[in-house]
C-alpha cells in the first residue's frame, strides 16, 4: 500500500513541476475560445448606411495589435469597426488580430450592398395624347416593351402583370398581345428584397411601379411599309385607301396625325432637322410621299396615329419606327429636260440640293458651228437666273429671251459650291450639267378624249400641253370657251349653263381653236370645229350600299356605335337624323320584332357614318336594321330604296394567318415584288422561297424587310428575264405563319397579278457617225442615266452622252484619231434602264472610227 501511494506522490510532484515550467498566458489562451467577428455577414441597402462590428472572445490582455480593413473599399469601408457602405457589390470586412505570443487571427463579415431603384419606366409606350393617352395593340398583334431603372444598375427585379387577362398577355419580358378588344392596364414592378434587419422599411422603397394605359382593338387597316428613297423623302405605304384629309391640310402641310421628330445615336449625335413636312397621296391613295424642307440624316423616330382614316372611315392602327440615314454619296447631274412651252430649261439632279453656296464657273456652247451671242452665255452665267424647285431636286432657266440663234442648242454649264442637304459635296468640288431648248416645230396637239365629267362640266384632255383652250360648240347654239387646269396643262374645262346641263342622249358636240405650243406653221388641224359625238346621259342609278361595318367604341365609361354605310357613289342625306326599324335577336335567343333605334348622320363623299342611339344598342345580340327609301340622294337626285344591314355586338377572329393585304411590283425594279401583310409574320415561312410560286417565273429569294405589329412586307426577287412579257401571271402563296404562332398557317391563296416583263435592254448595234459621236442601239425605248468613258490611247474623248429613245449618242470632244481603235466603257454614274426599271448589261466595247 505504501509502495503504491510513493508512487502516486511522485507522479504528482513531476506535474506540478511541469506546470511551473509553463507560461501564465499559455495556460489561459489554450483554455479560452477563438477571436470571432459578432456579425459574419450582413446585406445593407443603399449608399452611406452606418453599421457597427465588434469582436467576440477578444483576449485585451494578451491582444498586441488590431487593425480593420476592407477587401473593397469600393463597395464599403471600414474604422474601428464602423463600418459605411460606399457601392454596389460585395466586401469582406476583416480585422487583423495579433496576440503578444505571436498568434494571429483574421475574422471577417461578409457585406453585400444593393442599389435600390429610386424610380421605374417604361420607355417605349405610345400612349401620348394623340392616342388619348392609350396605346392601341391589335387583336392578335403584340408589343414588346422596354422598361428602365434610375440607376440603371439597381438591384430591383421587373415583373409585369395585366389587370385583365381576358383582353391581353404579358410575358416575362414585357412582350404584350391582344386577345380581345378592350381597355387594359400593364403595370411593370420593380421589387427588391427585405433582407434581415430591414423589416421596417417601408415597402414603397422597396417596390415601384409604372403603368400604361392599352387598349386593345379589332384589326384595322395599317401602315405596310415606310422607307427612305432619298435624303429629303420619306415614301409610306399604306394596305387600304387613305382618306387624303387626315393626313394633309388642303395645302399638302402634314397633319400632327404623322410626326417624325430627331433622335440621338448611339454616338450622342442628333439627328439633323427636318423642317416643314408636306405630303403627296397617289392616285390609289395607298401611297404617301413626304418631303422636308430640311433633310434626313441620322436617327429618327415616325408614328402614325388612330386619327388616320381609311377612305372607309376606319382607324388607321397605330404604327411607330425608328429608322437611319447617314448620306455620305456625293450628288450628280442627272439629265435635263424643257417644259411644253420648249423654253424653260430643267438640269435635274440625284437628290435634293443645298445652293447657297452655288458659283457658275463656265459656260458655253457645245452643239452648233457658230459661237453662242454674249448675252446667252451671261445669262447662263449668272445664277440669280436659275430657280430651284420645290423639291430642291432640279433647278430651271427662263431661256425664252435669249437670242433666235442660239435656240434649240445645248449648253455646258461647270458648278461649284454645290453640295446635297447632308452636305457632300460634289465629286472634284465641280460639276458639269448641259441645258437646251427646244423650239422645233412639233404637231398640233391632238384631242385624245371629250366627254360630261359631272353635271355641268364637259373635260377635254390632248396630247400635249395647251396654249390656247379654244372652243366648243353644243347642239343647241351654246358656245362656250374652256379654261385650262392648273394641274395638267394637257386637260381643258368647259362649264355648261343650266339649259345646256339638261341636254341628254348622244350630242353632237363641235371643239376647236385649240392651240400648243411650237405648232407646225402648216398644221391648221385645230383652226376649224371637230365634231365629236359625246354621251349626255346623266347617271340615273340609285346609290346603293356596297358595304358595311359596325364599330364600337369606349371612352370614360361611355360607349358609341358607328354604323359605317358605305355607297357606290358619292352621297347627301336626306335625313341626317331619325330613328331607324330594326329586329333584335338577343344572345339567349329572344326575338324583338320591333325595335326603333334613334341615329344622327353624316355623309363624306360615299361613306355614311351613322351613331346609333346607345340607349337602343345596349342589349348584346344581332341586330337587324332597316335603312329607309330616300335615306340618301346622289349628285343627280337619285334616291336609294330601302334595304336591311345585319350587325353584331360580338366579333370572332380566324386562327389562321390572314391572306396578303396587296402584291405589288416595284416601279424602280420589274424583279421585286412586295406582298404585303397586314399582320406581323413568323421569319423562318415568310423567308422561305418555296412558300411563293409565280406563273413562268422563278423567285431567287424571299427576304422579310419590314415585320412589326403594324404588318410585315416580304420582298421576292425574281431572276431577271424569268418574264418574258408584261401580262397577267397567277400567284400562290402558302405556308406562312404569323409571329411567335399567333396565327396558324395561312390557307393557300391564289390570285393574278400585272407583271411587266423584266429583262433589260439589248444592244443591237453601234456606230461611229463622222466626225465626233458614237451611237448604241438598244432593242427598247431607254430610260434611266447613261454615263461613258470612250479611251483612245488611255484619253477619254467623251464631252457628254445622252440618251434619245432606243439609242444612246457619245459625243466626243474632238474628232478621234481614225484607224485606231476606240474604248467604249461605262462609269460607275451608268444606269440605262428600260422604262420599267430592267437595266442593260452593257459591259465594255470597242469600235474602230472610219471616215
């Protein structure tokens, strides 16, 4: 027993012994808990906010240094444990702790800093106050909106929502279609995350929210496609006739129907001022041609309001595109040209110009043996003569006071100082254009047509501008003296008096001493009567209704119904207000044999809109009305008889894509065709050539060149020469689908359309004619530019080429030398089309000149 005790109290007395060895501080740090930092991470809102952090199980008496710090001071910094954020992003905040025994420990906090949003908006809404402050989106169409954040590095989230989701959707991205008419809100949230600690923030800081007002519509007739064809015009196509007064005042100044405003580039750049905007419809009223005062060039923006009226009266759907133009061309002399009266000289250019600067350097004779009188070439020099005109595209000469020799000669006249309107300047600061007149002795005009144009007009039209209107003598002794229109020249009026109105049958008709301009001195065809029969006969149909349609429409809790008549010829009512018989079959089937309903009208040329009473209209169901005798009487006091329109309150929509609004060939290229739709298309079956068949024809490609919610224009091209001649040629178009399938695949479809043939120009021959000029001999009449080099020796010898019917004529500086061979090479200026737009191959030819 004592032994083991000895050696118990041995083992005791080396412990203690070795525990007196040790340090104080050894002994409490081995026994105490780690440094840690009391918050390891932490999310804060915003810029400036002030936290604080503190150490846990900190030794002060063993601790020999502490330093804080931040891994980025960019997103937060730190002193004596204080710590501010200064960004956006993600710092760990560290404190350096040494220990007098040389240990070291770093905890750290983790600090997340997000941006809050401080405001929300959806930037490309058309919802301003020409739309009544709601954008339009069609039944089936769609519209991707853009929506910002301030900053624009916000943490925020966007989420979107419609507040009736039985008239539209709306995607995570914003992409908004219309499935039934009505009015609708879309309401785009930007929303942030309550982290910890934030559990009394208010939730407007952070949630936001922007709204737009939409209302969704039935399809109506749209813009096709707009493109510019130059720096100063804007051509827009449109799938319906356009009713001329809502796009124009009766000068030809745009309506704010239309606005194209300036936007700046990617560069910052601003687009260029376009000044006053005037419009032209064409005679299909389908196309609108804008020109500016200014000129295009940059980044621009152009809307078309629902205040754009159809011929029909229907809205125009709502159209908006942003579009470029940065001219860097150089303009060019085009051609020149004389007006009927042969004296007044036209130089035509390749676009609109800027004359300000314009300085006349030379002129002088080039065609005729003998030297051109002194005061022709001052009058050409001098350039307050010279007017350029509306479009800025040609400038004219009055040349009808200059000497009887020097008529029907041509002039070279050397510009400088010329330049475009997006300010290039010409090609070598210079160029030369060529003006003539033309005084020979021509034909008299002849009467092409004569017939009663309305009730009291009699219309003739000729084959040239007239001078002199002449006379006609009618049947019962009237004579009366015309008057020429102020818009063709070639057209002559004369009014009948109200005996003569009442005149009917074919009448025999005497017209004559007419006169034009630069007439044969042996031509007396115009100086005696001509008889001619013309038909008297009034129109004695009754205006009958073609088509109709009813439109409803909701404004501040009021709802209108538009009964739109539309006539076969232009119309005044009898009654512009009245009640109207009709027969209602409501929804559940219940029959209202009679039921009046109250209207008031108004009649513009054919169409008659008619607001029914919404009182009488309330009740959803057909309707089945009754439009009474003598409702309306036409320029001759023809009365309709009574005839019945049935309408619905309710509208159903095929699934399947929409046949083509309008197929159509370009004017500048007989192989481009346009087929237009009013619908947006899917890319992959619009580009997709076997989707498109022609008649003799074979399409090289089909390219999608306008496609928005507005519609989409696909352009085929042909291969030249695949029409042989201009005629009717069938079309099939099938399997096209609409965009992002919001139609099914259309049905086959297939109508005739006018071609024009598309083959170019032929050469036929060519000729040198002693001594200075080289004529081509096409196989067609020429249209179109024609620009040649003709080298001899490496010298051009060319003074100017022209063109003159099937032929072009090379006229030479100076007679080349014979024998040696002559190269014929067009430049780059070289255009020589026919009149349908087919440009001539025509590479380089050689001749030899002989005399």
């Amino acid at each position: 027993m004592k032994k083991y005790l000895f050696r118990w109290k041995a083992l005791f007395l080396a412990f203690v012994l070795f525990l007196s060895m040790l340090p104080a501080d050894a002994i409490h740090v081995a026994a105490a808990a780690k440094p840690a930092m009391s918050v390891t991470q932490k999310t804060v809102i915003g810029v400036d906010e002030e936290f604080k952090l503190s150490i846990k199980n900190l030794s002060n008496s063993q601790k020999k240094s502490a330093t804080w710090y931040s891994t980025n001071k960019k997103v937060a910094t730190v002193s004596g444990g204080y710590v501010t954020s200064t960004g956006k992003g993600t710092a760990y905040i560290k404190c350096k702790i040494t220990y007098k025994n040389g240990s070291v420990y770093i905890p750290s906090c983790k600090v997340t800093v997000k941006i809050p949003a401080t405001a929300i908006e959806i930037t490309n809404a058309q919802d301003d106050l020409s739309n009544n402050s709601r954008q339009v989106i069609a039944v089936g169409g769609s519209y991707d909106f853009n929506t910002e954040l301030t900053p624009s590095k916000a943490d925020n989230y966007i989420t979107y929502s419609i507040d009736k989701t039985e008239c539209a959707t709306v995607d995570k991205k914003g992409i908004v279609t219309g499935i039934k008419p009505g009015f609708v809100t879309l309401t785009a949230k930007a929303k942030l995350n309550k982290p910890a600690g934030y559990q009394n923030l208010l939730d407007d800081v952070l949630v936001l929210s922007y709204s737009v007002n939409l209302e969704i519509v039935s399809k109506s007739a749209s813009v096709s496609s707009v493109e510019l064809t130059d720096t100063t015009t804007m051509k827009v196509t449109f799938d319906e006739e356009i009713d001329k007064s809502s796009v124009m005042d009766e000068n030809g100044k745009l309506l704010n129907n239309i606005i194209i405003t300036s936007k700046t580039d990617g560069d910052g750049v601003i687009a260029s001022g376009l000044g006053t905007l005037s419009g032209k419809l064409s005679s299909d009223k389908k196309t609108l041609t804008i020109t500016t005062s200014g000129y295009f060039n940059g980044l621009y923006g152009v809307k078309f309001s629902r205040n754009i009226r159809t011929e029909d009266n229907e809205p125009l759907m709502e159209y908006y595109k942003t579009f470029s133009l940065y001219d860097t061309t150089p303009p060019y002399f085009k051609d020149n040209s004389v007006d009927d009266t042969g004296l007044i000289a036209y130089i035509n250019f390749s676009e609109a110009m800027n004359y300000s600067g314009m300085k006349i350097e030379e002129a002088e004779l080039v065609s005729g043996r003998k030297a051109a009188k002194a005061s022709t070439i001052s009058k050409l020099k001098n350039k307050s003569n010279y007017k350029p005109s509306e479009d800025g595209k040609s400038l004219s000469i009055d040349l009808s006071t200059i000497s009887s020799v020097d008529k029907d000669k041509k002039f070279k006249v050397v510009f400088t100082g010329l330049k475009d309107r997006a300010g290039n300047y010409t090609e070598n600061d210079s160029i030369t254009a060529y003006v003539e007149t033309d005084t020979s002795p021509k034909p008299q005009a002849k009467l092409v047509s004569l017939e009663r144009t309305d009730l009291n007009t009699l219309t003739a039209t000729f084959s040239r501008g007239i001078k002199s209107p002449g006379k006609v003598l009618l049947s019962n002794g009237e004579i009366i003296t015309g008057v020429i229109s102020k818009d063709d020249p070639k057209q002559v009026t004369y009014t009948l008096d109200s005996d003569s109105a009442k005149l009917t049958g074919k009448q025999e008709v005497n017209i004559g001493y007419w006169d034009s301009y630069n007439v044969k001195d042996s031509d007396d065809s115009a100086d005696d009567y001509k008889e001619v029969k013309v038909s008297f006969d009034i129109d004695s149909t009754q205006p009958e209704i073609t088509d109709y349609e009813l439109i409803t429409e909701s404004d501040d809790d009021k709802i209108t119904y538009s009964l739109i008549l539309t006539f076969n010829k232009n119309v005044e009512l009898i009654d512009d207000e009245g009640t109207f018989e009709a027969r209602l079959v409501t929804e559940d089937g219940d029959i209202e044999d009679e039921h009046d309903i109250g209207y008031s009208a108004d009649a513009d040329d054919e169409i008659v809109t008619v607001v029914l009473d919404d009182d009488d209209m309330e009740e959803p169901g057909t309707y089945t009305i009754t439009i009474p005798e003598e409702f309306v009487e036409d320029d001759y006091g023809n009365v309709n008889s009574d005839t019945t329109v049935k309408v619905e309150s309710t509208e159903g929509s095929s699934t399947a894509l929409p046949k083509p609004k309008a197929i159509v060939q370009s004017n500048d290229d007989a192989s481009i065709i346009y087929v237009t739709f009013a619908n947006q298309l899917d890319e992959d079956t619009a580009e997709e050539v076997d989707n498109y068949d022609i008649e003799d024809a074979h399409v090289e490609s089909a390219e999608l060149t306008d496609n928005t919610t507005s519609g989409a224009t696909v352009e085929l091209k042909l291969e030249p020469g695949s029409i042989s001649e201009s005629g009717k040629y069938t079309i099939t178009i099938s399997g096209i689908l609409g965009y992002h399938n919001t139609y099914s695949e259309m049905e086959e479809y297939e109508t005739k359309i006018s071609l024009h043939e598309n083959t170019g120009p032929e050469l036929e021959d060519k000729d040198y004619d002693y001594p200075d000029e080289i004529i081509l001999t096409f196989d067609e009449t020429l249209a179109g530019t024609a620009s040649f080099q003709v080298l001899q020796n490496g010298v051009d010898l060319v003074e100017y080429s022209e063109i003159s019917g099937k032929k072009v004529i090379i006229t030479l500086q100076d007679k080349p030398t014979m024998g040696q061979e002559l190269e014929i090479v067009p430049t780059s200026y070289n255009n020589i089309t026919d009149k349908y737009g087919n440009k001539s191959d025509i590479g380089t030819l050689s001749i030899t000149p002989d005399n």
